[in-house]
C-alpha cells in the first residue's frame, strides 16, 4: 500500500509579516488529505481518498486566534488573517460554520467546499460596498520593511473580488493589472516607474493563455511581483524615507 499525504502548505516553517515584523506560526501543520493506493489479487490498483478534519480543540483554538476584532475593519481581518497563517488553514463547509467575530460568517457557496481560512474570509467581505469594508486607496511602504505587507495586502484586496482564483494564498494568483492602484500610489517616487510599466506589460498580455509562447505571456503572481520589485529596488539603492539603505541579499 502507498500513501501520500497532502499537506496545506509544503512549506516547513510558515512565517508571518505583520507591522514589519515576523512570527513563527503557532498553529502546527497536518494532513488535510491523505490518499491511499492499495493493488488487490488482480493487481486492480484501487485509491482511497480521505479529509483529515480539525478535531474539536483545534477548530476552537483557529477560532479563537481569528475570530474578527471589533476594531477591525474588514479589509484588515483579511489581511491579518492571511499575515498570521491563514493561507495554509484549509476548512470544510461544517468547519468555518457559525460565527468568526462581529457579523462575519465564513460559509460560501452550498456544497462540500474547502478553502483556506483566507479565502473564506475574502469571499466575506466581496459582497460589501468597497467603502464599508475600508477599502485602502493608498498602501505605504516606506521601506524594504514595508515591502512584503504591502504586496500582501494588495493581493488581498484583489482577492475580493477574485476570490475563485484562489483556494490557498491571494499572493499565489495572477496579478489583475487594476488592482495595483492602491500599491502604486504608495510607492517611494523611484519605484513608481518600475511597477507602473509591469502593470503596463500585464495588460498587454493576451487573454488567450495558448497565444505565444514562453515567458512574455506569464503573468506574474503577486508572490513573484514582490521579489521582481525587491530586486528593482536593491539595484536603484532604494532608501527608506529615514535614510535606511536595503539589506544585503543572505
């Protein structure tokens, strides 16, 4: 017999930018679906497919770690929620039943559904007016410090209303060009050029994904827009607006 197991996020350690600063993730990962391939007398190969659900003490310490504050606003729980972990939590439709905070109820679509708490959270807050939710106009990032955040909550924001293209991180799915806005106009003058012409290059991607060949027609993840903006960045000197000059690459 042959088992896989499929964990929430390949990743040994997951770490989290809030505010500029990183934290290990306390919640620890698991399977969330194990595959077994068993071969019989016949040598028939036959492949069960199984969930491994939260026990309750998990689901209720989930909840309580990202329960919606009431200060928040809802934009803010999105992007907390992704910061601290939330791309790699993986909840079924019984799972994320019941309330997470202040009016907020992370069922989406009836059926058996799972997606990560991120994505919940997101399809929760896509049906409000962009105002009521606190929609940001404008996302700072001072500095190499702020940089990360700032692409992450652009790729939140995006996954408000794109919330299907993704059923783990909103910084794994393509860039939608008019959903760089808020991010543009929070940029330091000297990377403004840079981002508007990738913005620029996105749009003229053609939507047929079978139109030409190789890397000119790749759109890129938000993941891969932060580490093209890092490189920019470090080539041009980039300075935060207290003179702090960018880390050497480890």
């Amino acid at each position: 017999m042959q088992t896989e197991d499929f964990w929430c996020n390949s990743d040994d350690e997951e770490v989290s930018e809030v505010e500029g600063t990183f934290k290990s993730q306390v919640i620890p990962l698991r399977p969330l679906v194990k595959t077994e391939t068993a071969v019989d007398d016949d040598d028939e190969i036959h492949t069960t497919t199984r969930t491994m659900p939260w026990t309750p003490t998990e689901l209720e310490r989930i909840k309580e770690k990202y329960l919606r504050r009431p200060s928040e606003s809802a934009v803010e729980y999105v992007w907390r929620v992704s910061a601290e972990g939330g791309d790699r939590i993986m909840l079924s439709e019984d799972e994320a039943g019941d309330t997470w905070g202040p009016g907020v109820f992370l069922t989406t679509m009836p059926g058996d559904h799972c997606y990560s708490l991120t994505a919940r959270a997101a399809y929760w807050t896509g049906g409000m007016d962009p105002r009521e939710r606190g929609e940001l106009l404008e996302i700072r990032a001072k500095g190499y410090s702020d940089l990360s955040a700032a692409v992450r909550k652009a790729a939140c924001l995006q996954a408000m209303y794109d919330w299907e293209e993704f059923r783990k991180s909103p910084t794994l799915a393509p860039i939608d060009p008019d959903r760089l806005a808020p991010f543009i106009r929070g940029l330091p003058d000297c990377l403004k050029p840079f981002t508007v012409e990738t913005r620029n290059r996105i749009r003229e991607i053609p939507d047929n994904p079978n139109h030409g060949q190789g890397q000119r027609n790749h759109i890129p993840t938000w993941n891969e827009f932060v580490q093209e903006t890092d490189k920019y960045g470090r080539q041009m000197g980039w300075a935060t607006l207290t003179g702090e000059k960018p880390p050497d690459p480890t």
